[in-house]
C-alpha cells in the first residue's frame, strides 16, 4: 500500500472546512467531469478513482492544478497506485477504485483494509453505481461513474468541517440542466 501524507494547513485543527471532489471511470468523459468542477467551485483536493488515468491527467491540464490520482483496471498506465493511504485534515483515507479489493462482489474486503489501516474514510470506484455508506466510525464513498455509458453520470464529495465528515453525490446530468437550462 503507498502512504501519503498531505500537511494541510488550512485544516491543521479543524478549525476551517475542507471540500474534496471526486471522481471516478471516467473512460474519456473528462470533459464532463471539468465541466461540472467548474460550476461546483473551489475543492480543496480532486481525487480521481482511475479508469481513467489518462483523463486525470487531461483534467490536470484543463483544470491548471494537480489531482490525487489512482490507477483502475482498465489503466495501462502504471505510473499510479492502485492504493494509497493518506492524511487529509486530520482523517485518514483509504483511497482505490475497488478492483483489487473486488467490490462488485460487496464491500467485506474493502472494509477490512481499511480497519486494517485505521483509515476514516474509503474512497472506491469501479462498480459505477454511486453510494455513501457509514459503517461505525468509517464513511464509505463510491462516487459512481462519469462514463458516457452511465445513465446517470456522478461524482462524489467530501466535506469535513470540525471533524465531522459529510459526504455527497452529485447527478451531473441534474447540475448541469439547472446550471445551463
């Protein structure tokens, strides 16, 4: 598993509030994806899910700014881990796209790795089926897919504010009609 940390000083005692956009199985619809962060507003992290990587970078690009990014099944490019476990104020995330911990058969193996970690929030992708589930003390995101295949295209967000985690899906399909109508 590869280990990050991110000292942010915006969030050092939850003193301020953190947003963190995410996405996931993009498969070549980054421009949808760009297109709703830009009616969304500031994050202070994006994290793309993988599949895929070559869209996290064009989003870099087009966005002007640097993702958290990981690699899914479909990515042949291995320069991204599949996993990393990180810091960002003052929780520690679990951040895949879920293949390796084989969540299209349920979330049990996905759950454990991250008691095994301590992690306080898990981030995964891969099934394309956008969920939010709390489990004790752990917060579990799947933001669903931007594919062009979905019916419905999603993306995720996190919000901590004072320690507290809330978690949101986004119908980008929905913000998009009541952003331009």
């Amino acid at each position: 598993m590869f280990r990050q940390s991110i000292n942010n000083e915006r969030c050092p005692r939850f003193e301020t509030i953190m947003r963190i956009a995410i996405v996931s199985d993009t498969h070549g619809n980054f421009a949808l994806a760009v297109r709703a962060l830009d009616v969304l507003g500031h994050f202070d992290h994006i994290i793309h899910l993988g599949d895929t990587t070559a869209d996290a970078e064009i989003m870099e690009l087009s966005l002007g700014r640097e993702m958290i990014i990981t690699s899914g099944n479909c990515d042949m490019n291995r320069e991204y881990p599949h996993c990393l476990v990180m810091d960002l104020c003052g929780k520690k995330f679990l951040i895949t796209h879920g293949d390796r911990f084989q969540v299209k058969s349920g979330l049990a193996k996905i759950y454990q790795g991250a008691l095994d970690e301590g992690a306080d929030i898990v981030l995964y992708g891969h099934t394309h089926m956008p969920s939010i589930e709390q489990r004790d003390e752990l917060t579990l995101m799947n933001p669903g897919a931007v594919t062009k295949a979905a019916r419905n295209p999603t993306m995720g967000i996190i919000t901590i504010e004072a320690g507290a985690v809330h978690g949101e899906i986004i119908d980008l399909n929905r913000l998009l009609d009541e952003t331009f109508p």
